[in-house]
C-alpha cells in the first residue's frame, strides 16, 4: 500500500510536525531541509492468501525527490495472539520489505507486529474484524463545483447491527492508484443498507475506464489513521472535522500503520 501519494503526505506531516514544535514563536522559521529522518512502517495481515508483507522506510526532506530509503537489516516477528503462534518474516533483497512464510490470516484473530531496527523496537497491534460482504459496485453521475460531469463508484452493502464497524476503499483505475483516501464508519447508519458514492476529485472515472475497487474492514485504530491522513491532506470524503496529524497505532515514535483486516475486490468496467 505505499504509494507515490502515500509518501507525498508523509511530507505534509513531517512540516506540520516541525510547525507545531514553532508556533509559540512570534516569528516561524522551519528549516525544512534539516527534519530528522522518521522510521515509518506500513504493515498488513489479511484474510486472503498469503504471503503478508512490511515495509520499513525513512522519511526525507522536503524538498527531497520522492525516493523513500528502504530500512535493511529489521527484525520482523509476527504473532498471532489469538493463537499464541509466531513468525519471523525474511526479506526481500535490500527492499526494505519483510514477507511472511506460514502465516494465514482470520477474522477475529488479533495480530501483534514487533520491529527492532537500529537499536529501537516498535510494536503495533490490530484486531480483524469480521467480513462485511459487498453486494455491488454501482455508478452514479454527479456535477462539480464547475458543472463538469463527473462518475463516482458507488458501493452498496448491509451493515451488520452493531455499532463499531469501520471501511475503507481503495481504487484502481486503468491500473493507476487513486490517491484519495475512502473512509466509512457505522455511527451514523448502523444495521442499515448502505450505498455510498465515492467522490473522486483528483481523478474522475470516464465510461470503459477498468476499475478495480478494494472493500476493506478495518478495526476503529485503523480507520483514526485513515481519516486523520484525510483530514492531515485535505482529502475526506465523507466526513468533516479538525484537521490533526495521522493517529498511528505504532508506538516508540513510528510512522504508519500495522491493520489487520479482511478484504474483497471488484474488477469492472465503468458504465
């Protein structure tokens, strides 16, 4: 899930960071060339196949090109705390990326993920959650702000009763990550049938664009993280609220995420 986006808003937050620790200066003055590089690690366990990966990065300077340098030399275990189980995940050449061997993942199992690099340890733990099927994958036709038509997915699905039931979406369009950030929670429309456009504002869909959308259920640490880096990029979807840095479930000072969750896929044509 890294991704050119991704790591743009890994900037973002860094010069919030570093604004924050100035503001009770009468006079701001960030050097955005010198911020201290940060460990970020993005990590998932799913109920599809294996293997699962890690990817351990540093951030880089603002002003840098968006080349992420990859963390070698980690070590990765993996612990089903359901289960009581244990895995040491290998890497993948000088990536920065750590792969599970034996490792399935299953609702309701809770994941602890354990990282020491560089003399520091980081740990993250996650719950799956239970799969929320999606029935279909709809389209609805919209207008801007500029009158210009616009196509946005819609996804419809039940709502199990109950609340505490969060979702995010992902897209792919003709093979192009969309960098938005899709995030729902069942506050508002617990056990009800649920059909939610996803507006798309940075990368519209057009009639035969091939779409492949991503149903994620997530636990409520992974959907905080998601929807404070919308808020964090000014890109939220469906919600409104003060903006605030991203709410990572990682602690020991990293940045990321560790999410447990079932996913399913839709590949369609638009229409």
């Amino acid at each position: 899930m890294r991704k050119t986006a991704m790591r743009r808003k890994w900037k973002i937050l860094v010069f919030l960071l570093a604004l924050t620790a100035t503001a009770c200066k009468k006079v701001i003055s960030v050097d955005l060339n010198n911020v201290a590089p940060q460990i970020v690690i993005e990590g998932e366990v799913t109920n599809a196949k294996g293997p699962y990966q890690v990817k351990i990065s540093k951030t880089v300077n603002f002003s840098a090109t968006n080349t992420y340098p990859p963390v070698t030399g980690a070590t990765v275990i993996l612990t089903d705390s359901t289960t009581g189980v244990s895995e040491k995940l290998y890497a993948s050449a000088d990536s920065g990326t750590y792969l599970t061997r034996t490792t399935a993942g299953s609702p309701k199992h809770t994941y602890a993920l354990k990282v020491t690099v560089e003399g520091k340890q980081y740990t993250a733990v996650s719950k799956m959650p239970q799969p929320v099927f999606l029935d279909s994958v709809t389209f609805a036709l919209n207008f801007d702000f500029n009158n210009s038509q616009q196509i946005n997915a819609v996804v419809n699905f039940r709502d199990p009763p109950g609340l505490g039931n969060y979702y995010q979406f992902n897209e792919v369009v003709n093979g192009r990550q969309v960098p938005n950030v899709f995030v729902f929670e069942d506050r508002l429309s617990d056990g009800r049938y649920i059909q939610q456009p996803l507006f798309n504002d940075s990368a519209y869909l057009q009639k035969n664009d091939t779409l492949v959308l991503t149903m994620n259920c997530v636990d409520e640490n992974i959907y905080n993280y998601f929807f404070t880096l919308a808020n964090v990029t000014g890109n939220n979807n469906f919600q409104t609220a003060t903006p605030a840095n991203p709410v990572t479930n990682w602690n020991n000072g990293a940045l990321g995420y560790f999410s447990a969750h079932t996913t399913q896929k839709y590949k369609l044509l638009v229409y």
